[in-house]
C-alpha cells in the first residue's frame, strides 16, 4: 500500500505550434507494506500543426527510459523493462504516458517528457520522491537525573535519511546534545539524537520526536509522557497547491 500527493502543473509551456501542458503524477509516494501499486506519469501536450515526425522521450535522471517514435510506435529501452511500462502505445499528439512498476526507493528521481517534432522541441520535469517506511521503529526513550529529563530518540528501516528533532508537546523545541545517522545494507537509514532538559522531579510531561524527510511533507512522530511508554504516529503536513489523494485517518500537520 502507498499513499501519494498529486500535484498537476497546469500552465501550459508553448514553442509555436508545440504545446505541453503537464506532467500528471504524484510527486510524494509513501510505502508502507509490500502492497504497492504502479505510479501513473502522463504527459499532456499537443502538436497545433501538421508534422512528418514526432518523438516523445521519457527520461529519469537524464537517463532515456521510454521512446515513442511516430510510424515506429513506443518501446521502453531494455535496461528498464520491468520497471516500467507504456501506457499509451500511439501518443496521437495528445499524450504519452508511462507506469513505474514495482515502486521502491530507487523510484525516487527526477522524470523528464521531451517533445520533438521537426520544427521544435519542449520539455518539462517532474520530481517524485519515494519515502519508504516498511518495518520501521521510532523509539523515544527517557530517563531522569535529578532535575533534568534525558530524552533519546531512534528510528530504523527508514528512507530518505531523516533528520529528528526532540521537543515538548506544545513544539518548544529541546536542544540536542548528540546525533548519529547510519546508512543500512538495504539502502534504508537508521538514525538516533539525544536531549536533556531541566524538569521538576515531581512533574509529569510529554515529549516528541519528530522524524523529517529532506523537507517532504510527511513526519513521522513518537510520543512520550513521564513515566510512561512511548507511541508513534505517522503525520501528513500540507503543501500550497498539493491534494492529498489518500484514504487515510493520519493526522494532519502544520508547520
């Protein structure tokens, strides 16, 4: 199962009688389980004149991974068969589309559709960034020293590399005094902080972690109250001009 933010870059980019429209497809795709449907990339454009030739290239990365050439039809280059597939045999002048099978973190990249006629040539990109989340744990620990409370956070089995912050349940954010991010066989991340802070030995508080992606719109937070064990939660935090196309109960975050 994955959930995903789709986000459709209308504003057409116009050469003459060369238009593309957009690139269709998420930009943010969260893996949980094993579960995981193909990512949909569609490009819309349109040819206002007539052509004798007409070739449509999708790349990742610079990397040419699809190429439709009119009279020859569409063919993905043999590297990537069974990663990914056609989904639009004959363009007609309208759209090319493309599916990424079998999503993992080497989905992640930046996805280009190249228009060439024998007049102009148009392109636009579109990244997709994969955050995988499979057998994660999100820990967070603490212990008290006279009157400070020593809080230490750890998450593994995560990707991209997180970075994690430790603060208070109203987000008044707690110093950290030591961190350690290790990259794991899998290509995943293992990452842990520690904080201190001082507190009154009969108080009973609640504390955060907050795991962030390279900035992406999903947080994974672990709670703990004084004296109690800790529990996690996903969290979803809303982008301008981003919809949330998800069946989930996450609870929204705002920065």
């Amino acid at each position: 199962m994955y959930y995903f933010y789709m986000v459709l870059n209308y504003g057409a980019y116009e050469v003459n009688c060369l238009v593309l429209t957009e690139i269709e497809g998420p930009s943010l795709v969260v893996i949980e389980d094993e579960n995981v449907d193909s990512i949909p990339m569609n490009c819309h454009f349109k040819v206002e004149e007539e052509s004798n030739s007409l070739v449509v290239k999708w790349t990742k990365d610079n990397k040419v991974v699809f190429q439709y050439i009119k009279g020859h039809g569409a063919n993905v280059i043999p590297e990537f068969r069974g990663e990914v597939k056609s989904l639009s045999s004959d363009p007609n002048d309208e759209e090319s589309g493309i599916l990424l099978l079998n999503p993992t973190i080497e989905t992640s990249g930046t996805y280009k559709c190249n228009i060439q006629t024998d007049k102009k040539t148009i392109s636009m990109d579109k990244e997709l960034h994969i955050i995988d989340i499979q057998n994660y744990t999100h820990t967070l620990q603490h212990k008290r020293i006279q009157n400070e409370t020593h809080l230490e956070c750890e998450i593994a089995n995560v990707y991209p590399k997180p970075t994690l912050a430790i603060q208070t349940f109203n987000g008044e954010q707690i110093q950290i005094i030591a961190s350690d991010v290790n990259l794991l066989d899998d290509g995943k991340y293992q990452a842990s902080a520690i904080a201190v802070i001082r507190t009154e030995d009969d108080s009973t508080d609640e504390y955060q972690c907050v795991s962030m992606f390279n900035g992406l719109s999903f947080n994974l937070t672990t709670n703990i109250i004084s004296g109690s064990m800790s529990f996690r939660r996903p969290e979803w935090s809303h982008l301008l001009l981003t919809v949330l196309i998800a069946l989930v109960t996450y609870e929204k975050f705002s920065y």
